[in-house]
C-alpha cells in the first residue's frame, strides 16, 4: 500500500536524516511541500485527506506549535520532525501527534518509526465490530469510520450506517465516542446520533443537518452544540461554495 503526505517545511531546513530515507522511500508518495500550516490547509481537500503531514519547523518564530496542531483535522497522523527536546516536550503531551526525533541513524531506525506510525493510522482507520446478522447469528466484521455516514442508537443496538451496508451491533454511542474521540470528521449531535460531517448534504434551520441516506432532518442537542459548530464550520463553507456554482 501507498501512503501519501505532505511536508511543512522552514526555510532554514536543510536535507535532515529523515528526509533522506523518506525521499528514498517507495511506500510514500510526497503530493506537496509547503512553509506554513496556513499554505497547507488551503490545498488540502477534506474528502481526500493525506495519510500523513510531516512538520519539519526548526524556527520557532515561523510558527508556534500551538498553531501547527491545527493540522489534525487534515490528516490521518500529524508527525512532528525535530532535534528540539524543548520541542519534544510540547508535542509528547499530545498523545494524537506523532514525534520522529532526529537524528535518524539508521534506515531500519526509520522502518520501525513508520511501522509504528501505520499501525496507528490502521487502528484509527478501522471500527471493529461483532455484528448481528438476522438470522440470529453474530460475525466479526470492520468498516472504514471514513465510510461511515451516520450511527444511529436504537435501544441497545447501534446501526452503524454507510452509502453501501448497516452494521447492527450491540453497543452504545458511549463506546463509539471512545472509539472515534480523535477524530473531527464523526460527532454526536444528538442523544441517539453521532453523523459525519462529509455526509451532511445541507443544514436547515434554526439547527438540523440532513444526512446523506437519512430520510429526516436530525436536530442538533443543545448539550452538543458546541462540538457540532467546530466540526461542521469547514463543511458549511464547502457547501456554501457548491451552491455558489
């Protein structure tokens, strides 16, 4: 498989260790190097999000760390490049960024590095599940939480919904917030629906979203606004530039 990324580099950045193994690297495809998170995000497309954004700042004064976390949202694993241990220090106490120290001493050093960074993309890519089929039996299954439109809790089954299949399982909206609690894309808007903000096809007023394959509106909870207006910011101005076509 073929991982793709793109770099955000300083301009004082010189070809580090790491660099040169993943320059060399016929598993990573690089689709764009940029100076600035800001640069960055505007040539990102959320529907088809890198697997990782490598951040190569060395010059603290180009951009705080603060402001380059904001990268999250825009790819599958944030990876921070840096021989700054004041630096470590800042992104090891956020256990969704990923941190390559540097130097890089040896390829294999790198192959362990990336390993570790996949399996972690794997594990957040996946939900897997053991599933009611109706003939009364269960089967373990997986989907892609990227496939997911919306999760729907109906007594004490979840219907996990995507454009294709619905996944019933016994489970809770609790566990599936757990699970998916790194992610921007899935939120729960109300008591019995966590939706993704890729499968709202446009909003209703005062505060509903339709959903891609849900026949009615769903309303947001007041206890869930918050997070609701976070997430689907992005999403509004991406409809707002279809309508404008």
């Amino acid at each position: 498989m073929k991982y793709t990324c793109i770099i955000i580099r300083d301009k004082r950045v010189s070809n580090s260790s790491f660099n040169n193994y993943l320059n060399k690297d016929p598993n990573i495809e690089v689709s764009g190097t940029f100076t600035s998170a800001t640069e960055a995000i505007r040539s990102i497309d959320l529907n088809d999000k890198p697997d990782f954004i490598f951040v190569d700042i060395q010059d603290p004064s180009v951009e705080t760390i603060d402001a380059l976390t904001r990268l999250k949202r825009y790819t599958k694993a944030l990876v921070f490049i840096s021989s700054d241990k004041a630096q470590h220090q800042q992104v090891t106490d956020d256990n969704t960024i990923h941190l390559i120290p540097l130097p890089i001493k040896s390829k294999q050093q790198y192959d362990e590095i990336l390993k570790e960074i996949r399996m972690d993309i794997a594990t957040n890519t996946f939900i897997c599940m053991t599933v009611k089929l109706k003939k009364g039996s269960n089967e373990f299954t997986s989907c892609y939480f990227d496939d997911i439109t919306y999760i729907e809790s109906e007594g004490n089954y979840l219907h996990i919904h995507t454009d294709n299949n619905t996944y019933s399982l016994l489970s809770s909206l609790l566990d599936i917030e757990e699970q998916v609690k790194y992610r921007t894309d899935l939120v729960r808007i109300h008591k019995s629906f966590v939706i993704s903000i890729h499968a709202i096809e446009y909003f209703i007023k005062p505060l509903s979203v339709k959903i891609r394959g849900l026949k009615i509106p769903v309303p947001v909870g007041r206890s869930y606004q918050k997070k609701y207006h976070e997430a689907v910011k992005h999403r509004k101005i991406q409809l707002d530039q279809l309508s404008d076509k």
